[in-house]
C-alpha cells in the first residue's frame, strides 16, 4: 500500500469509524454465530437456506441472478442447486427469450421446506432478543433498518410519509438534525444551531392566538422534516413559515412540497392575509419549493451570518 492511501486510511478514520464498524462486525458475527448454531442440527447448512430463502423471495430465479446476489462461487452454488433438483425442493425450465439461461423456483415440497426454516428462524432471533424490552427490540429493529438504508440495500421498501403534529422532545431532536446538516451542506457554525433553537423557543412559548402550528414528516418511524407557522412579529395579518427541513436521505419523495403546502393552507385556513419567510440564495432547493407555491422574493440583503458571507431574502405569498 502506498503512503498515500495510508494518510486517506488514516483520514478516513480521524472520527474512529472504522474502528467502530470493525467492532461490530466482530460482535455481530458471534450473534450470528448463535444463529447457525440452531441450524446445526437441521437437514440443511446455513449457505443451503439462504439460496432457497432468495428463490422463495423472487418466486423464480436464475443462477446468474443468485450469484449476483449472494456473491457465491459458481461452482458451489452449481452444486447446491443441483442437489436442491434431486431432493425434489426446486424446479428448472427455461428462461423465456434466452436459451442460455434456466428459471429456477420452488416445488411444493420446497415451499413447505422455507416455511419450516422461516419458523425455525423465527424462533432463533425471539430466543436472542427475548431479554430485551418491547422498546428496546424497536430500537433494535431501527438501527439496523437504518444500517440497511445507509449501505444502499436495495430491497429495503420506504412506507409511507405522514404528516404529524410535533411531540414532546421533538424540538430538540429538530434543533439537532438541523444544525448538523446546515453545517454539513453549507459550512455553518454553530451561531445557526444557537438562533433555531431561540426560534423554536420563540414558537412554543407563543399565545396560542394568532394561530400557529408545527408539523413533522414521519417515515418509518423517523422524523424526516419539519415546518411550522406563526404570526409575523409586528406585522398584523401575516403568518411566518419557518424552519423548512427535509433530510437528505428523504429528498426527492415531494416531502417538501408536502410540508409547503400543510403550512399554506393553515395559514389560508386560519385568516391570515399574506405568508413570508426568510431564506437565503445559496438555498436553491428550499427557494424552488416557494416559488413553485406561489411566494415571491420581496427584498434582498447582504448578511454576514453564521460564519458565512450570505445573500438574505424576503419571500412573501399573498393568500
């Protein structure tokens, strides 16, 4: 290796990541190992179930699709699949529109084959997680969704994004997720994470007339964004729309658009005669999601905030 990968190495784990993810692969190979254990009295190894747990999630399948997947050798996989014939667990054809390929998919018998080791798999992970509380089997559940999420794992399915009222510790968990993504996108320091913490402050402690209201984005059970509205200090008949937040994992699914729109219509709702907001140029895409509800900038300043050299802008939306 040459100095300089050792220096990106090096650079890399500055903050310990390596070393932390090298730990857990480490504990977490034993827990597996725990796993296999049940499987040591069975009729097939570990490798053996989790070709037949991919043809059953597939339904039909190719050799050249399942090495892909599963990274086997060719050979052994060869053999497995051969065997898997012979007990009578799979059936072959062939693949329509290519002569060079056979469909692989499960008989009968190896339908009743997955299902036993889906139990026997069941009863595995219950009998590893049984000391656990129901609370922290979910955060359990939820890192590692969150590991899958982060490592690109391609079968993991988003649910559905809801629109909800803001909870107790919610505010801070808010202040947080902010102050570390404005940091990481445009290089803010702290000042910013200091002044939305005043201004959710500013919020929870306003009368509850004009009206006002926060809403968060939830996914799979995390929080993905944010947005709340309350009256424009000194200006009767306005609404303020603030803190326009959407993770940048959740980017992309209309969460913004969403969360626009559930602010507007409060406001339209609720009497208010116009809508503004702050925001700054170097926001582009929060500043595409106004302009497409309707805001339009009406006034511009030169700021020097949160360590930054920034352009400021009013942007306001007649309702």
């Amino acid at each position: 290796m040459s100095t300089i990968d050792v220096g990106m190495i090096m650079a890399a784990d500055a903050t310990g990541h390596i070393a932390e993810i090298r730990a857990f692969n480490r504990f977490y190979t034993g827990q597996i190992g725990l796993l296999e254990e049940q499987f040591a009295d069975g009729p097939l190894t570990l490798p053996e179930a989790r070709v037949l747990y991919e043809i059953d999630a597939r339904g039909h399948t190719t050799a050249r699709d399942l090495l892909k997947q599963l990274r086997m050798d060719r050979g052994y996989l060869s053999r497995m699949l051969a065997k898997f014939v012979d007990a009578g667990l799979t059936s072959v054809s062939p693949t329509p529109g290519d002569r060079r390929s056979n469909t692989v998919a499960l008989t009968s018998d190896g339908d009743i084959i997955v299902e036993r080791l889906n139990q026997r798999s069941d009863d595995a992970v219950a009998d590893l997680v049984h000391r656990l509380s129901d609370s922290q089997k979910s955060e359990l559940a939820d890192a590692m969704r969150t590991i899958r999420r982060l490592l690109g794992d391609d079968a993991l399915q988003r649910g559905p994004v809801v629109v909800r009222g803001h909870r107790l510790g919610e505010l801070g968990l808010l202040t947080h997720r902010q102050g570390l993504i404005y940091n990481e996108q445009f290089g803010w320091n702290i000042e910013f994470e200091a002044l939305i913490a005043g201004i959710y402050s500013q919020f929870q402690f306003a009368p509850a007339a004009p009206a006002k209201d926060l809403w968060v984005a939830e996914q799979d059970g995390r929080i993905v964004g944010s947005i709340f509205v309350m009256p424009s200090d000194g200006l009767p008949g306005s609404a303020q729309l603030r803190m326009l937040y959407v993770e940048p994992s959740a980017r992309g699914q209309g969460v913004g658009t969403t969360l626009v729109a559930q602010a507007v219509g409060f406001a339209r709702q609720h009497g208010y005669e116009r809508m503004r907001l702050w925001t700054h140029t170097n926001q582009e895409s929060a500043r595409k999601l106004y302009a497409a509800a309707g805001f339009q900038i009406v006034e511009t300043m030169p700021e020097h905030n949160f360590g930054k050299e920034l352009m400021g802008e009013i942007w306001e939306l007649k309702l």
